[in-house]
C-alpha cells in the first residue's frame, strides 16, 4: 500500500487529530494524490468519501471535476454538499459542467449544482439557473434562487 493509499485510509479514523493530519499531509501532497482521491470518492466509507471531496476542492485540479459532480448523486447528503463545496472552489472550468447538470434527472444533482454555481459567481449560469424556479424540488429552487440572488448581487 502506498503512504498516499495509508493516508487515505487515515481518513475514516476514529481520532479527529490523525484525520486532521492525514487531510493536512493529502493537500500537500498536490497532484500527486488527485487519482487516488478520485478513486477514494467511491469508497464503500462514507467519511473518505467525503474528506476525499474537500481535499479535492483544496487541490483544485480541474481533473477532479467530472468525478466531483458524479459524487453530487452520492446516497449521503454530508458527501453531497462537500462534493457541491469542493465543485465551488473550481473556478471556470467547473461552471458549464455544472450548468450541464442543471437538467440532470437527479434532483439531488440539480439542487447541488445550482448553490455550486452561486458560489462560483459566473454570471452566464443566471438563465441556465432561471429555467429551475419552477423545479418540481424545493431544494433545487431553493438552490436556484440562492444561486440568482448572489450572482446578482455581484
């Protein structure tokens, strides 16, 4: 097993202070963790799944984006919200992946891609993101009109 498989795997520990760590050691570790974490998204332990997810948005390489937004349809809402956090810290290249989502059968997707795009601030999401007000999903219009009212804020 390698030191980045080992620090993965610290991820589901008991102990606050070696999970701290093993985030902290991952982040440092850049690029060189990304496939890794990518695989990790996957794993049957929620708390790597979702450590997996911030650490990626802390890296923020864009190869993490199309495996982040798959996680936005992960059975657990705390994995789904970090997946969502993590897509925010993308930047642009983040933004019309998500506005692809926007139409996604999910609706746990569609809301989760909506708040990531408020948080991105990229104004052309704003008639995408319209097109949700009248989602049949509080929580995806909800998302919207978050989404619609911070980016016109701007």
């Amino acid at each position: 097993m390698s030191e980045i498989d080992e620090l993965i795997e610290k991820l589901n520990d008991k102990d606050d202070f070696v999970v701290e760590d093993a985030v902290g050691a991952l982040e440092l570790k850049g690029e060189e963790a990304v496939d890794p974490l990518i695989s990790a998204l996957s794993s049957r332990k929620k708390n790597i799944r979702l450590h997996a997810a911030s650490i990626l948005g802390a890296i923020n390489d864009e190869k993490a984006i199309k495996p982040l937004i798959l996680t936005l349809s992960d059975n657990n809402k705390l994995v789904r919200r970090e997946a969502s956090t993590a897509l925010s810290r993308m930047g642009d290249a983040a933004v019309d992946p998500l506005i692809e989502e926007l139409n996604n059968p999910d609706w746990r997707v569609r809301g989760a891609a909506a708040w990531a795009l408020g948080n991105l601030g990229e104004k052309r999401a704003i008639e995408p993101l319209e097109a949700l007000l009248d989602d049949e999903s509080g929580y995806v219009k909800s998302g919207a009109q978050s989404a619609i009212a911070t980016l016109n804020r701007d």
